[in-house]
C-alpha cells in the first residue's frame, strides 16, 4: 500500500517491462530518464539490465552416449527443471524425481558431476565456476562419472567403490569362503566382488564380464557387467558392477519361490526323474503357467539360460538365480534379463590346480538344473532346437583374452569347436 512519503520497497519490474526499457535504451534513450520513469535509481535499472542477460545453465545428462535427462539450472532464482528422455528410472539423473529440489541439484552437482574426474562412466557435462559466471565445460576422453563414489585404480582405467560394514548387502559365507556385495551409495549399482575360498581369490568376476560379452554376441537380455574394485577395510578385490534393476521397478522372484506359491517344487522325484530337454520344457510350462506369460517366450528365456551355461561351464545356475521380474508398477511378470552367471570357465572351483589334467577337472563340471556334461547338453538342445537357426550369424563364441588360464583356454577352444560342428 503507498503511503505518504512513497517508502517502502518498489514494484519489482517484470521481464517484460525490463525488455521494452532495455530496447529503449540501446535505441538511444538515457538510462537516468528511463530509471526516473520506473521510479528506479540508474545503478538499479543496470541491475535489471544485467539480470535479464543471465541465461540458466543448460546440462545435458548422458548415459551410454544418448541423452537421458536434461537439466537447466537457474542459479539465480535457484531453481532446477528436468525434462526425462530416458524411460528406465536407472539411467535418468533424478532416479523416479521428476522435480527435483534446488538442495537435490547440488547434491547431484556435489557426487555426480564434481566428483567426476577420472571416473569411467557415462554422465558427459561438468559444470563449473569460471569468472564469477557458471558455464558448462564437456570433459576430455572417457573419464567420467554419475552418481557414483568411486575412484580411478593407480592405472586410471578401473573404477574402485569404497564400502564401509554398513553398506554391505551380503557377505556370503560358503565352504571356507566368502563374497562381498554391496549398493552404491546412491543405489544405481549393485558391486559383487569376487569369490574367495579356501584363500584363493576366484576369477569369477572375469566370467561375468565374458557372459556379458556372450549375451550381446547371440542376443540374449542380459544385466551387463562391467569391471571394477572392491575396496573394504584395508583390502581390495577385483570385482564386477551392474545397473540395479530394481530402480526400474523390477523385483526378481526365483523360480523355486515362484513354485511354491503353487505348491510345487525342482526337489520333486516327478522333476528330478526328467531328461534335460524335458527338464528345460517342463521349467518353462511352470514360468508360463505361473506368469501368465506366453510360452514360447519362457522357453525362449530357458534356452538362452541353457545355451549360455553351456558355453561358459557354469556349475550354478541353481532355481534361485532364474526366474521371473515382477513389475510393481504394472502388477505383471516379465521376462527377467540374465545375470549371475560367474561359476564357470572353472572359476567355480578353487581346487582347479590341482587337478593333473584338464579331463580330470572337467568331471566338476556339469550344468544345472538339468545335471548335463555341458558338450553333451549344447548336442541335445540343438538336436531339439536347431541352435544355429535361432543365434544365426554366429560362426564361433568369442570370448575375447580376458581369462587366460590353461584349462579354462582349453575349455573355451573345444566349445568353439563344439560349436562349429553344429547343425
């Protein structure tokens, strides 16, 4: 309300209003007589100039080279908007927070962007300070980070995740031996570090990065491993991260649990009496059934499971690491995407050299459920299914040099074979 001596705080002048005195005054107008007309001093009509040049910072959040989220940041009036391109929660900046808080944009700006130097992930833009005026500054090469606290190893090429005792999810105890895993703190990725037992430290981790290889090789859905550090306490393990599906609103239920909600079960003589190809059918009618899924399509998913176990010898592939996602939002079940698949390639066993030959370790090595040599199996499917015409295109495995132990560059060179003599 105006009273008698005009004190108080003036009307604040709209964008608008501050656009039409600009036009003005770079017409040629004096700034003292357009300040005198809004009743404004000419240091505060400058002022309004100098604010209506600010234009918001512009940053573009990238996951695997397509854009998932862009943010524009007004720091001035600190605000933040986010436009979502990505449909899946783990790659957006925000997670499921489509209007984030300004206290939430500098949280991301502090352990995503600022924190990203030397980081071997996938956000693209830092945003920094130059002259009193922030700008964006798109980093050199690869290294670069989103979301995660982690650090580049010594050699600047494998990102290291520090975990303290409460950020554990499991720590796996088995015989003489155990497995670290854990969240990141921002819960984006699930780390598994590799197995130790009886003091040997497995190469599991290597066998996932190669089945992830593999899947991408023969088209199979697969939640992608990538190589990492696990640090805890004052030791470090070589280690494997993944996306965290269940940001995306997947929750994973194994077969076994899906079973029992219709009194069912694998331990069954009726089950344990079947052959593999039986085996493999049988598991996908109670997908089906239980899902309400299509049946070729659970098939299809026990196939990939069979074939992949097959190339990589994996011993482990027991009925609680197969299964279905459920979908919370929608109230559905989906075809999972595949995972856990290390124990193989001999890295499920810590006896392994000492075997005097690779015969004699190979009689460890059978594929589950279907308890099959994993030669004799790949013979049976493709006798049953016609590999060749389902993965077409694919003349050999490759499983590139990362594991390079004798029996397991053994194993790898007859399963090519194998392969080739297919069909």
């Amino acid at each position: 309300m105006k009273n008698a001596r005009d004190a108080g705080r003036k009307a604040a002048l709209t964008s608008a209003q501050v656009g039409g005195l600009k036009k003005r005054w770079e017409a040629g107008e004096s700034a003292a007589a357009l300040a005198a007309e809004c009743g404004i001093s000419r240091q505060a009509l400058y002022r309004h100039f100098k604010r209506s040049e600010y234009i918001p910072a512009r940053i573009g959040f990238y996951v695997d080279g397509e854009l998932s989220t862009l943010i524009e940041a007004d720091f001035q009036k600190e605000r933040v908007r986010v436009i979502n391109y990505a449909s899946e929660l783990s790659g957006r900046a925000f997670g499921y927070e489509n209007d984030p808080k300004w206290e939430e944009f500098l949280a991301f700006l502090e352990d995503c962007c600022l924190r990203a130097d030397g980081m071997t992930e996938s956000c693209s833009y830092l945003l920094r300070e130059e002259g009193g005026e922030f700008s964006l500054s798109e980093l050199e090469g690869d290294n670069v980070g989103w979301g995660l606290r982690y650090e580049p190893d010594s050699a600047g090429t494998v990102p290291v995740f520090r975990f303290s005792r409460k950020d554990l999810l499991l720590y796996r105890s088995d015989t003489d031996g155990y497995q670290l895993k854990a969240m990141s703190a921002d819960r984006r990725y699930f780390v598994k570090a590799q197995a130790v037992m009886a003091g040997v430290r497995l190469r599991d981790w290597a066998v996932e990065i190669i089945a992830s290889g593999l899947c991408r090789q023969f088209g199979i859905p697969c939640v992608e491993q990538k190589h990492c550090r696990f640090a805890y306490g004052h030791r470090e393990h070589d280690a494997v991260y993944s996306r965290n599906f269940e940001l995306d609103g997947h929750a994973f239920l194994s077969f076994e649990s899906l079973l029992g909600r219709i009194n069912r079960s694998s331990e069954e003589d009726s089950f344990i009496r079947l052959d593999a190809i039986a085996k493999l059918k049988w598991c996908a009618g109670q997908l089906a059934e239980i899902g309400e899924l299509p049946y070729e399509k659970t098939e299809r998913y026990m196939l990939d499971l069979a074939v992949l176990d097959c190339l990589l010898g994996n011993v482990d592939r027991h009925t609680r690491n197969f299964g279905l996602f459920y979908r919370s939002d929608t109230g559905k079940f989906e075809i999972p995407l595949v995972f856990d698949s290390g124990m193989g390639l001999f890295e499920h066993d810590h006896y392994r050299d000492r075997y005097g030959s690779y015969d004699e370790a190979m009689r460890n090595v059978y594929v589950s459920p279907y308890g099959e040599d994993p030669f004799e199996l790949l013979e049976m499917l493709d006798g049953e299914f016609g590999l060749k015409s389902i993965y077409p295109g694919i003349e050999e495995p490759d499983y590139g040099e990362l594991l390079k132990t004798p029996f397991a560059l053994e194993y790898m060179e007859r399963m090519k074979e194998a392969w080739r003599k297919l069909g």
